[in-house]
C-alpha cells in the first residue's frame, strides 16, 4: 500500500546566486491574502498581523515540528519553522507579499525533489525575543507547501545553538560561545562531536552493522530519509525490520517525490541504540548538493528526535546532545507506543 508522506524540508541548499534572466517560478493561484492594514506611527506598536492558511498552530503529534515566533521588519509575530537541515533562510511568497518585501534575484536551489528556480526577497530584520538576526536575502516558497511561514536555516544558526524540549514542547535559538558546556549535562545524556559540511553538522560516530554512516539531525524534517547508498546497506545486510513499501515525499516545491519506506532494526550513534526506525529512502538531488552520494546518509527527522526528552544542537561547538527520557539508557531498551522506536539494547 502506497502512503503519503509530507516532507516539511525544503533542504535548500545554494547552487547559484547569480540572476538568471528569464527564469520565473511555476505560477500558482493561492487564496488573496487580505489587504494589509495602514502602517502605524512609529511611536506605536503595531498589532500582530495574522496571515492563513499557512500559520498553524504548533502540533507535535500532527508535523512532528516545532516553531519559534518571529517578528519581520517589526512586524508579526509570524511562526517559522527551525530547519537546521536547510543551507538557506526561507520566507513564504504569501508573507513577502504582504510585508510588500523588494524582490531579489532568482536562486536555483537543490531540494529533496530536485532543483527549482525561485524568487528572493530582501529581509532587512528579524527577531525572536532578544536575538536579532542578520539581514538575509531569502528564497521564497509558497506556505502551503513550506508549512508555516518560514524556515530559520544554518545561515542563521551557525553561530548559535539550538534547544529543543519535547517535554515542554519548546525550542529555542540560543547565543553560545566556543568552547562553551552544554546546556544538558544529566547522567543519562548522550554527547556526540559532529563535523561541519555546508553548515550542517553531521555526527562523526554513526553505524549500521559496523560500517559508518553519515547522520545529519534535521529539525525540519517530519520523517527520517536516506540516500540511495543506505538503502543499498541496508538491503545488503538485510538490516530492515519491514519491507520497503511504495511511498512518496511531498517537496517544498509541491512535487511528489518517489521512494519506499521500511524500518531499520539497527544503528548505533555513539553507542546509543536507535532501533526499529522508519526511513524512507529517496534518488534526491539534496544529497548530492551535499556531497552524500557515495557513503550512506540519513537525515534524522522530528519523528526520530521527539524520542528523547531534550536535543541540543551546538553549531560552534559541533556538538549533539541527545537527552534520554527517564528510565532509559545504553544498556536498557524502551519502546515507545508513538511510533514504535525504541531506544536501547
């Protein structure tokens, strides 16, 4: 049976910069966005501004995703999804236009699906709480497939940490510093070192029946996906749980993309025991912008990363601290009744 998977992960990785002259998007129809209200005197605050369809509340349980609140060019607060799998800081066209944002030059970006040529839009300001980030030229997709009202990528991360408290249902962007210690430090805490690839982090200790395999935590993604050479490990090694099932991945672009999906019984990150773990393997062009073809690669997804009880990811530091829920540890395994993974021996 074929099942529909949305994937939440433009992966936007920058492949030219350059205006290409000719190129325009695909054109799409989205629901008029309302007029957008008279622009306050300066000594007032402005209400917030709501924007549908595509601002949703916060659902662990439905996306597997969390937001934080962001104010653009002081207005807002606008909910944008933290996407430490995406090279590039994103905005929904339907936004752009309503802050009436100037247009940029068009960018061609690698997704999960393929490659796509997009419109940018100038974001002299954002904000959430008392950080403030830099100016950024943001590619722009439209929200229904994006799935909030932006994404918060490694541009804007890389000299900060990211907290993510399942328990509370929260995640923050955090100053942090070289050398600087975890923010976790219970007994039962994970810590695994990771290089750095385009911005990314990817752990420097993960196997799959003994051979090594390249794990990038990916906070935008719903589901856990692996590149071809995976897949291929793990039909080698007979290392699936399940079949691989006919599925497909929804792009950022709208796309669908083919790909099968079994569970992995198996793989060790720095002697932590991740067993019985959906996938699903994916031919895409992301992996390859990345430089993940020739050794197995695996995107770790919210559904992976809700297991544990905190995730702290240190771009500085190159550092992933994964917090263990209570009664778990190396030595003793937990199945979880969500989706049936289970972590430990």
């Amino acid at each position: 049976m074929t099942r529909a998977i949305r994937w939440s992960v433009p992966l936007a990785l920058l492949l030219a910069a350059p205006p290409l002259s000719g190129a325009t998007p695909a054109p799409a129809n989205p629901a008029p966005a309302p007029a957008a209200a008279p622009t306050p005197p300066a000594e007032l605050v402005a209400p917030p501004v709501t924007v549908v369809p595509f601002i949703q509340p916060f659902d662990l349980d439905a996306t597997r995703r969390m937001a934080v609140q962001v104010m653009v060019g002081g207005q807002g607060p606008f909910s944008f999804l933290v996407d430490t799998g995406a090279e590039r800081t994103v905005i929904a066209r339907e936004l752009a236009a309503r802050l009436k944002l100037v247009e940029g030059a068009k960018l061609k970006l690698a997704t999960i699906g393929g490659s796509a040529v997009v419109p940018s839009f100038r974001v002299a300001a954002l904000r959430m709480s008392d950080l403030h980030l830099a100016p950024v030229d943001a590619p722009a997709f439209f929200g229904r497939h994006i799935g909030a009202a932006g994404l918060i990528g490694v541009d804007m991360l890389e000299e900060r940490r990211v907290l993510i408290d399942f328990r509370k249902e929260t995640m923050e962007i955090l100053e942090t510093r070289r050398r600087a210690r975890p923010i976790i430090r219970d007994n039962d805490a994970i810590v695994v070192t990771a290089r750095n690839s385009a911005g990314r982090l990817i752990l420097s200790d993960a196997r799959l029946d003994g051979k090594r395999i390249d794990v990038i935590v990916d906070t935008g993604a719903q589901t856990s996906v692996g590149n071809m050479a995976l897949q291929k490990l793990v039909a080698a090694k007979r290392a699936n749980r399940l079949p691989f099932l006919p599925t497909t991945l929804g792009a950022v672009t709208g796309e669908a993309v083919p790909a099968v999906r079994p569970a992995i019984r198996r793989i060790v990150i720095n002697g932590m025991d991740v067993n019985d773990l959906p996938v699903s393997f994916a031919d895409s062009q992301a992996f390859r912008a990345l430089g993940l073809v020739e050794r197995p690669a695996l995107l770790l997804g919210m559904d992976s990363l809700s297991l544990f009880d905190r995730v702290e990811i240190d771009f500085p530091n190159k550092r992933v601290v994964f917090d263990l829920p209570e009664g778990a540890n190396r030595d003793m395994g937990r199945r979880f009744a969500a989706n049936g993974i289970r972590i430990g021996g």
